[in-house]
C-alpha cells in the first residue's frame, strides 16, 4: 500500500473585511470585531439590502502601479497581495526551491464581475471598439491563479477551482492531493472574491439570500440564531503556503498544522437550496473523515458553512448529529462568517486560516451575535466569546450553490 505524504500549512496571508494583513485578521477575530457596515462600493438606496461586508482601507495603489491596477481585476488583486504575504510568512527561499515541483491552485465563485460592468458600459456608451484589450484576462475566473504563478515563477500544476462557495475548499483539497501523490512540494492554494456590484450584489438581493437587517448591520450575520434572515455579502481572499512535510521540515518552516482530510459530495437536488436532510453535507464530512483515517469522535472543533441564512443553518446542524452522533453535543461549532460577512468563494481560504491559527495558538474562535437560541440549532456555537481550548482536529465545511460541498480536516503537529 502507497503511503501517504504527509502535507503542512507553512504560510497564510489574508485580505478581509476585518483585516488585510494575518495579524489585523486573527486580532479582530480575537477581539470580535465585525466587518459589516453599510454598503459604500456604489448607491444602494435602490436595493432590498445596503448593507455588507466590504474590504476596508485598500490602496491598490500601495502595491501596484497605476498600470497594474487597470489590468487587473479587484479579486485578482486581493489574490496577489494575500499570496505575497503567504509566501513571506512562509519564509520559503524561492531561490532555493524547485519551482517546477511549486504549484498553484485558487477558487473564485465569480471572478472578474467588476471588469465585466465596467467593461460592458464603455461598450454601450462608446461601441465595442472601446473595449478593453485586457478585457477577458481580467476577468477570466483562473486568473488570480494565472497571476500569483507568474509573479512568483511557480511553473507546476497551476489550475483553478469555480464551485461557488465551496470554491476554497475544493481549491485546498486539491492542492493537498496534489502534493500527497508527489505531484509537487509546494502549493500556493486558497480562494479570492471580489464581486460587491450592482449586478453582483442586485442578484443576491433577488433571490433573496441576503440580510434585510439595514438599520442594524453590525447585528445582520447571526450564524445559528433564530434570528437570522439571510448572509452578508463579503469580499476578500484567504491564500494558504501547504507543503509536503519532509519538505517544510528540512527547511525548518514554522509549520501551523496539517492537513490530514479532503472530502467532496454533490446534493443533486437544487441550484440554490441546500438538500433538506443535509444529505450532501453529510456525506461530504463522512467522506473527509474517511480521508483522514479518524473517528468522529477525534474532531474537537468545526468552523461551520454557518452562513446565518435561515435553511442552512438547521440543515448544517442536522447534518452535523447525524455524521458525529452522541459527539456533536460535545464539539465546539462556530461561524467566523458572523464576523468576516460571507466571503463566497473566498470564503474557505480565510475559515481554514482562522482554523490554522486556533490550533496553533489554542484558541477556538466564536460566532458573534449569538442572542436566540433556535431549537433547530442546538448545538456549542462558541456564543459571542472566543474559547481558549485546545484544537486537535478541526474540520472546515463549505456548501455551495449547485450543491457543491467541500470538508477539510485540520490536525495539530
């Protein structure tokens, strides 16, 4: 039997609605800190939700030149910054690395939604011969990929994941088994998003997945409570530096954690709604845990999908009893989306690194808002404070339209 490389979380960067650098980011996890607000980006007045969680205080200009930024697109900016960081917090020599053995895989849910209405007035104003050259490579969903490769000269696999929410999750998954089948050393991996625009955020409002709680935004993401009424739309990108372990340790890396589980499942019930007996998150958490060759009951802590909307909610918690049983009364289940806003397909990157740094500083983030039980969810959300506990393993779960799922598993080293 073919043994398993074993694959490590060397380096992490983050661009989010709470903070744009790793320290900002788990500071005001820490500290609570919650990154809605009304909706700046454009007049919302004309919409069913002004509110969101936008990425605060970004310069692009503090890390491009005026060139650059016109040619490229927000979320592939977000990438490049959150991959830059990643790979210095890594501290990897990329003189010494074999760069045809260094990979990249990033998810987007949308990709270039700015470029493209942008784009599409200059050609209803001023006719297509004003439209831009760099039009599709700016908005192309693989180019966050395309570009952190370039940047960095990192010549292995290269890809990119679409699943919509669970776009991170896939993209880390991937990335994992990548480097477990000697594929490659290093993948730069995780997932960016950048898509609060009109037509963006109006076809949220639409289908009505979206918190109407305008007068109270601070208040609006309220993973598990009763209360909830919809997801705050966020923005930002959480980039991961995984490594194969032999690899980081003859280099001494700091080493965060290791990835030990990937599972993946389709729902095949609904373009939207999850399956009403969680039956794809079910099986998708099984799947992992198979994986990682562990038992439910070695799982301490979950970082939920947790999107505060009312179906998902009591759908992830059902799903959560029936894969641990007796056990899930006894984890620890929290959203960081209750902070962070839901960050789409850039959502998994940052939940994995808040999974990262909690087992490495021995501290279980919370879910904010906590007020209202809901008999539906009756589970340990981590209420309003974070915990200083432990993690052993942790489990990140990401659920996305079409019915994408997609679980890692985290493991102390």
């Amino acid at each position: 039997m073919c043994v398993k490389k074993r694959v490590v979380v060397t380096g992490v960067g983050v661009i989010s609605p709470i903070g744009n650098n790793k320290n900002d980011f788990w500071k005001a996890i820490l500290e609570g800190k919650n990154g809605t607000a009304a909706l700046t980006a454009f007049d919302p007045s004309a919409f069913t939700t002004q509110i969101a969680a936008e990425v605060k205080g970004f310069n692009p200009a503090q890390y491009f030149s005026s060139k650059e930024t016109r040619h490229r697109d927000r979320f592939v900016q977000f990438a490049l910054i959150a991959a830059k960081e990643a790979v210095e917090d890594s501290q990897i020599d990329l003189n010494k690395v074999n760069r045809n053995r260094c990979g990249v895989i990033v998810g987007s849910g949308i990709g270039g939604l700015h470029t493209f209405e942008s784009q599409h007035k200059i050609y209803l104003e001023k006719g297509p011969s004003k439209i831009s050259p760099f039009l599709i490579p700016m908005l192309i969903v693989n180019m966050a990929s395309g570009e952190i490769s370039i940047a960095h000269g990192f010549k292995g696999p290269s890809s990119c994941v679409a699943t919509a929410c669970a776009s991170s999750n896939h993209a880390i998954g991937d990335a994992f088994k990548i480097i477990q089948r000697e594929e490659a050393d290093i993948m730069i991996t995780g997932g960016s998003e950048g898509c609060i625009t009109p037509m963006g955020f109006g076809g949220f409002c639409s289908c009505k997945a979206l918190s109407r709680r305008n007068n109270d935004p601070k208040g609006a993401s309220r993973p598990f409570d009763k209360e909830r009424d919809g997801f705050v739309m966020g923005e930002g990108a959480g980039i991961l530096i995984i490594e194969e372990y032999e690899h980081a340790k003859k280099r001494n890396a700091n080493i965060y954690c290791e990835i030990i589980g990937y599972g993946m499942s389709g729902d095949a019930y609904h373009i939207t709604a999850p399956d009403p007996d969680g039956d794809g998150a079910t099986r998708c958490m099984e799947a992992a845990l198979r994986d990682a060759e562990i038992n439910p009951e070695d799982v301490d802590y979950i970082n939920a999908h947790g999107t505060s909307t009312p179906l998902n909610d009591k759908i992830e918690t059902s799903a959560i009893k029936k894969v641990f049983g007796s056990h899930a009364k006894r984890l620890m289940v929290s959203s960081t989306k209750s902070m962070t806003g839901h960050l789409l397909g850039a959502a998994g990157g940052v939940e994995a690194i808040a999974c990262a740094l909690g087992i490495k500083e021995k501290i279980v983030p919370q879910t904010i808002n906590y007020q209202y039980p809901d008999p539906d969810c009756d589970l340990d959300y981590v209420p309003n404070t974070p915990r200083k506990k432990e993690i052993k393993v942790a489990m990140s779960n990401a659920l996305g339209f079409g019915g994408h799922n997609a679980t890692i598993i985290l493991k102390k080293i």
